[in-house]
C-alpha cells in the first residue's frame, strides 16, 4: 500500500458513501490506504463509515477544521509513499491510483498530477487553470461558459499552473518538505496555493485526461450557501494577500466591494454588510464555517 487515499467528509455521509463505493469498485480492500477525516459532523457520518466501510482509517475531528487543516491531519495518519487527495462528491469511474502514481515517477519536473474530471453528465469540467490574477481570472469568467476551447481529443499530458484539489497526487515526502497545506484557508485556493508553492520551487503540475474521474462540484455542502460564498472570497483574499501585489489586492477588494455591497443593500441585509466589509479590510478574520 504505497499510496494513500485522503478524503475530507463534513455532512456528506451520503456522497462519502458513493465516493468509497466507487474506489473500492476499482481499488481492492488492502491494496491503497483510505484515510477519511470526518470534520465534527452531525449526519452519523462518523459511526456508520466504519461499519460500511471496514477497511477505512477514519479520523474524527472535534470541530470543522477547515479543508485543508483536516487533509494536512489525514497527511500526517498516512503511510504511502503517495499521497492522493480525493474530494468526497468525486466517483472513480476506472483504476485510477496506479496511472497516477506512474506518470509521477516518470515527471521528475512535476509536483502534482490530476485526473480529467467530468460532471455527473459525462461532459467535461474545468479542472486546472493559470495562477489568479485580476487579467486571468477575467479570463476564467469568460471561460466559464463555454468549455469547448478547453476539450480535446487527445489523452496527452499537459503541464499547468495548477490542478484542482478535488483529485490530486503528490509525493509525501514533497507535501511534507513544503509544510502541507496552508490551513489559513478554510477552504478554496489552498489547492492552488500549494501549487503555486511547488511552481516557485520548479516542480509543476502536470494535468492527466488518459485519466478520469467523476466531479459533482459543490453538491455535498451546498454551493450557492451564502457562508460558502463568504468564504470563497476570503480565501481569495488570503491568495492575493500572499502571491500578488499591492495594486492586484487593492482591485480585488474594490472588486468584492462593488459586486456584493448592491445586492447586500438591496436586501437590507445591515449585518452581512458589516461582516463583508470586515472581511475585506482583513482575511485574517474568523472563519465563519467553524
């Protein structure tokens, strides 16, 4: 078992039982160490995983810690040498831990591979992208609605600024040299902020579409939730606050302010006002999510 399979679970029971379902479709019992890390929820989720799932590792957090806190917690459990972080609203549709682990011992030059992901229809998602920047995350927005500039045919790997979080593998003994996850984010960007960490270090992200995996992006704790829309831009903040300049950190936060203070005023919403402003003059503030 030289590779360890690392999920996050907080109110999924659901997903999280399709997520390991499908992995044990294609990865038998014993041969890849599954670490669940269970983030105080309240579904059951932590007594009724280990008796669907025997051969699990789950690891049971007195609070929501966070994203990336609680895969830095399951990093720390694991004892394969790779170490493959896995979303719990994703589906293992083939054998997918050996392609991967393969294509890192061949790419000495990259730190991270990630999978193609697919939405629940079978068409493509948006899964890698450049390093935010007010100009390419414009250029993300223009993208959004129109994939096909971004769909090919060929099953060739393509090195990226950064691969998505929700299915990537690394090396431990890398994730450990570069301190893991930053937990300062509660949850968005730390995939990105690690990426971009490994890049600073000459070690890119390579993007795999040979190999696939469902994504159902967001459907396991509600995505249009206005805490999570909160959180987002905190993040946000945090990445721009550590990688871009004083001139980038200035325009997003006139970005968030122009976006979101209309539709706030609009609904008389008097506190949410409050809170976005404090959030934009520092994302250092509590994670609401907790």
């Amino acid at each position: 078992m030289n590779t360890s399979i690392i999920i996050v679970n907080y109110n999924g029971l659901r997903f999280t039982q399709q997520c390991l379902e499908s992995l044990y479709r294609f990865h038998a019992p014993g041969t890849v160490e599954v670490i669940v890390v269970d983030n105080n929820s309240s579904d059951g989720s932590q007594n009724k995983l280990p008796r669907l799932f025997p051969a699990i590792n789950l690891v049971p957090l007195p609070e929501n810690r966070g994203f990336g806190a609680a895969n830095n917690i399951g990093a720390k459990k694991a004892k394969g040498d790779f170490l493959f972080f896995v979303n719990n609203d994703t589906i293992f549709t083939e054998e997918t831990v050996d392609a991967l682990q393969q294509m890192l011992l061949k790419q000495n030059e990259h730190g991270i591979v990630g999978p193609k992901l697919l939405n629940e229809d079978s068409s493509f998602q948006r899964s890698f992208g450049e390093f935010p920047s007010i100009r390419n995350e414009l250029a993300e927005k223009r993208l959004a609605g129109n994939h096909s500039s971004q769909v090919t045919t060929s099953e060739q790997p393509v090195r990226k600024d950064w691969v998505t979080g929700a299915a990537f593998m690394i090396k431990r003994e890398l994730f450990e040299a570069v301190g893991g996850f930053d937990d300062g984010f509660f949850m968005y960007f730390e995939d990105i902020d690690l990426c971009r960490t490994l890049a600073e270090r000459g070690l890119w992200s390579l993007y795999v579409p040979a190999v696939a995996m469902i994504h159902l992006g967001g459907k396991s704790y509600g995505a249009k939730d206005r805490r999570i829309t909160m959180e987002y831009r905190r993040s946000q903040l945090r990445y721009y606050d550590k990688h871009n300049s004083r001139f980038q950190r200035f325009m997003v936060r006139s970005y968030i302010i122009l976006k979101f203070i209309p539709k706030i005023t609009e609904h008389g919403g008097i506190n949410q006002m409050l809170d976005l402003v404090k959030m934009v003059c520092t994302s250092q503030q509590k994670n609401i999510l907790r």
